[in-house]
C-alpha cells in the first residue's frame, strides 16, 4: 500500500474553495512583518491569477509571478 506524500500531492490554487490545478506562483512578502529577503508564497489558476494578484499589489505585497514548475504555462 503506497500513501502520497506532501510533496506528492498536485499543488492547487490558493483562492478560497478554488480546487483548480496551480500553475502560477505568486511571492509576495508584509514588509511590516517579513524580512527582506522573506518570501511567501500563494499559488493560483489562471481563473484567479489576476484577483489574488490583484489583492497581493494593492498592498504592496506582491514581489513576483511566475509560473510553477511542470506547469503548462512553462511551455508558452
């Protein structure tokens, strides 16, 4: 019998109830609470890329995007 890992499982989109496969990264940083080299990161669909970077940018949280590993968006 074999379990998944965590790193096993298929990464999805960070936006709440959203089950949608991951295929962009979103890293963004409070600097109010984050070191400057500090990093988080969300992920999204290409549904919700535009609203949670949206929200990350209006508060100056957004560093970069950029598409997750073995993602289709990498063959663009």
């Amino acid at each position: 019998m074999s379990t998944l890992s965590p790193a096993d499982e298929p990464l999805v989109c960070s936006a709440k109830g959203c089950r949608a496969p991951a295929v962009w990264a979103l890293q963004w940083r409070n600097p109010r609470l984050h070191d400057a080299d500090r990093r988080k990161t969300w992920l999204a669909c290409d549904e919700h890329r535009g609203s949670l970077g949206d929200f990350l940018d209006s508060r100056g949280f957004l560093r970069a995007v950029t598409p997750v590993p073995g993602s289709p968006t990498l063959d663009v």
